[in-house]
C-alpha cells in the first residue's frame, strides 16, 4: 500500500542549506509520500530562487513575498517588483509576510510599513497570506481587520485558543509542524489536539524548526520535508485519528485555503 499523500503547506526548499543535495531531498521526501510543497519567498531575490525551484520540481507551488526580518534590506521598489511576480500565473499565495517582536533591533514601523502594502497587494491579487506572526498575533489580526484578504495560512501558530478562533473565522487555517513534537510545547500540542479538524494544515519550515528527534547530543540536525509524515504521525496520535485520515483532512484544508494548489498538488517530484 503506498504511503498516504502529505502537503507540507511550508518549506524553504531554495534555501542555502539545500544547495549541495536539493535533488536528494526532494526525493526523500517523495518516497515518504510528501506529494507537494509551498514555497515562500522571504525577499526579492528568493522569489527567483523559488519560481526556479517550483518549475524543476513540479509538486511545488511559490509564494511570492518579503518577510518582516528581511525588511530592513527592503526597499519600496521591491514592493512595485513584488506586484509583478504575484501576477504570475504560479503563484499560489503572498508570503512570506508579517510581524516579528521576537528578534532584537527591528524596526516594527518599517515591517508595519511592508507588511500593510503586501496585505494591500494580496487583497488586490485576490491571493491568500502566509503570515509570520511571531510574537505579534494580537498586531497581525488588527492589520488583517483593516485590510481583510482572502484568508491564508497563520504559520507555526503559537497562540492561544481565542486567537485560533479569530483566525478561523478570518477564513485562516493554522500551521502546525515540528514544535509539536516537544512534549513541553503543552499549548501548541493542546492546541493541536483540540481545533477543529478542519482549520489545521501541515508544515515543516524546513530547514528550521526541526522536530525533537533532530536535537540529538547538544547537536541540531537539519529539518527537510521528508520529517513531515513522522511529524503527522505526532499529530495524529494526540487526535487519536489515523495517519491516513489526517493526510486526508489537512491536505484538503491546504487546498481549500490555497486554491491555486488544487492542478498542482497530484503532480509527482521529479526534476524537470
């Protein structure tokens, strides 16, 4: 029987850390089932990396954006260049974008500044966001009241069940992935165990966020896609559901959210 179909609904795939071996990583990750990947931008020059990455690999999809830790590199003219690769028939969200208070030395005005005109050209485009929201839940849904957009995907959430909801109703499903499977992430793993089945998506950030079993020794190994079913399989434990139905469910919420995967997520990884 082959394995259940998975979406990792976040991966940065483009990124340095996959430079030597993408082609290795992308076929681990097909032989565990990872069927599909989103890929978000994080600055101007990685929407190039990524639409490369997306037409070697044709079970990727690109999302197109600049991520409030790039911003202070950023500049308004990258915003009137984003504009046009969010005009590009393969992109499936604006992300990755949002607000960050967790790193030291950001200029919140600036991200403020970046992240209202990306809302703006997602609500224009008609495409959904994946929002960075760390530390900054409460000020990222005041920005989406004031400028609704097609919902999205609220990416490692880590808030609270209140927080859960006003996303959900917002039209926003929620990224769940390797912090889960720390037994001490209590909330995130309540959380996980708890919302509706129907707001949930799956995710690696790889290659960041690695699951527990990468921390071996003092030492971090580094997170790919291929850790997406075994991370599910966490999750589908503390449902108390099967890894087949939860493949089902959130690969359905994927697309559901981002209706642009739906021609791509059957496509096999192979380079082309």
């Amino acid at each position: 029987m082959p394995p259940p179909f998975w979406l990792d609904t976040h991966c940065h795939l483009d990124a340095a850390e996959f430079a030597a071996d993408r082609d290795a990583v992308v076929a681990a990750a097909a032989a565990v089932g990872v069927g599909a990947m989103v890929l978000p931008a994080v600055d101007l020059a990685s929407c190039a990396r990524v639409a490369a990455c997306s037409q070697r690999y044709p079970g990727c999809a690109p999302a197109y954006g600049i991520h409030p830790l790039y911003t202070p590199a950023a500049s308004s003219a990258d915003l009137a260049r984003l504009g046009e690769w969010l005009a590009r028939a393969d992109c499936v969200a604006v992300g990755e974008i949002g607000l960050d208070a967790w790193v030291p030395g950001l200029d919140m005005a600036r991200q403020l500044e970046f992240f209202r005109a990306q809302l703006k050209l997602a609500r224009d485009a008609g495409l959904p966001v994946l929002l960075h929201l760390r530390r900054t839940i409460d000020p990222v849904l005041r920005e989406l009241r004031r400028c609704p957009v097609p919902g999205g995907i609220a990416h490692a959430f880590n808030g609270s069940r209140q927080q859960a909801d006003v996303f959900i109703d917002l039209g926003f499903k929620l990224g769940f992935g390797g912090s889960l499977s720390y037994s001490g992430s209590t909330r995130i793993r309540h959380l996980a165990a708890t919302l509706p089945a129907s707001s949930l998506v799956l995710e690696t950030d790889a290659p960041d966020i690695p699951p527990v079993w990468l921390r071996q020794d003092g030492q971090v190994g580094r997170n790919q896609p291929a850790e997406l079913p075994r991370i599910a399989a966490e999750l589908a434990a503390l449902r108390g559901v099967t890894p087949a139905e939860l493949a089902a469910a959130t690969t359905a919420n994927a697309r559901a959210v981002l209706p642009k995967l739906r021609p791509l997520s059957a496509a096999c990884f192979r380079p082309g």
